[in-house]
C-alpha cells in the first residue's frame, strides 16, 4: 500500500511540474494575441500581398499600418469577450427572460460591436490607401461586407469600378 502511494504522489508532482514548465516555456501566451507564423504575429497579410500583387513597398506601409492596428484590435475583442461573458451570465441568471440589467449590457454589447466595426472600417480604409485604385476597390468590396457582417450580400465585381 506504501509503495502505491509513493507511486501516486510521485505522478501527481510530476503532472504539477509538467503543467508549469509547459506554461514557462510558452512564455505565458495570451489566448487573445493573433498567432504567429514564423516569428511573425502578422501571418495573415501573406494573402493579402499575392491576392492584391502588392509592391514591397505597399506592403510594407500595409504591414506597418496593421502592427499598429493590432494593439486595438486585441484591446476590443478582450471588451467583447467580457462584454459576452456577461451577456451570457445575465441571459442564464433564473428570473424574468429580460432583465434590466441583461437589457443595459446588451445594448452596451451592440455600442461595443459598432465601435469594433467603426475601428475595422477605419483600418480597412487605411490599408486602401497604401494600394493603387484598381486594388483597392477589390479590397474594399472584399473587407466592407465582412467587417459589415453582409457579406453574404455584396461580390467584388459589384463595386469595381
């Protein structure tokens, strides 16, 4: 029984130090922060230059003006995702189906998300500008409708012009 118990103790100690040396070696990721792709928190502008043939220099403006983006973007969705939080926590709270407070944080979750697409609109205007016209209007009519939540509505040729 001793030696079942030394066993057992033993296998937890080592699944402890496990679950800290595995969180050290991350270096403390935080879930909110974009992935990285090869040193880079900006893998997803790799579409962006060979779908739109962008120049080196284009694409570095665009480059920059993203890095600078992405502070407020990680700043809005960590709102949203406590905004959400407490959505949910108010919608599942027993009582009336619509509480005054459930209604308050859900009209604060709909000024969140407007200024989430307010911000996203803004950038993605940003990013235009560091393109030539023809690009930039395929660009437009790609992100607009996204950034919108219509996209199922509008295609790239509709707005070319």
């Amino acid at each position: 029984m001793k030696k079942g118990a030394v066993i057992l103790l033993a296998a937890v100690a080592l699944g402890v130090c496990m679950f800290f040396c595995t969180r050290l070696m991350l270096g403390h990721l935080d879930e909110r922060i974009m992935p990285t792709e090869h040193g880079s928190r900006l893998p997803e502008l790799s579409w962006l230059r060979h779908s739109y043939k962008l120049t080196d220099s284009q694409f570095e403006n665009i480059r920059r003006l993203h890095a600078a983006y992405l502070p407020t973007c990680e700043k809005l969705c960590a709102r949203v995702q406590e905004s959400d939080a407490r959505v949910l926590h108010l919608g599942l709270t027993p009582g009336q189906p619509v509480s005054a407070e459930l209604a308050a944080a859900l009209r604060e979750r709909g000024q969140l998300a407007a200024e989430c697409q307010e911000a996203l609109l803004k950038h993605i205007h940003e990013t235009a500008a560091c393109m030539d016209a023809e690009q930039a209007a395929l660009y437009r009519a790609r992100m607009i409708p996204h950034a919108l939540g219509v996209s199922c509505c509008a295609t790239p040729e509709a707005h070319t012009h």
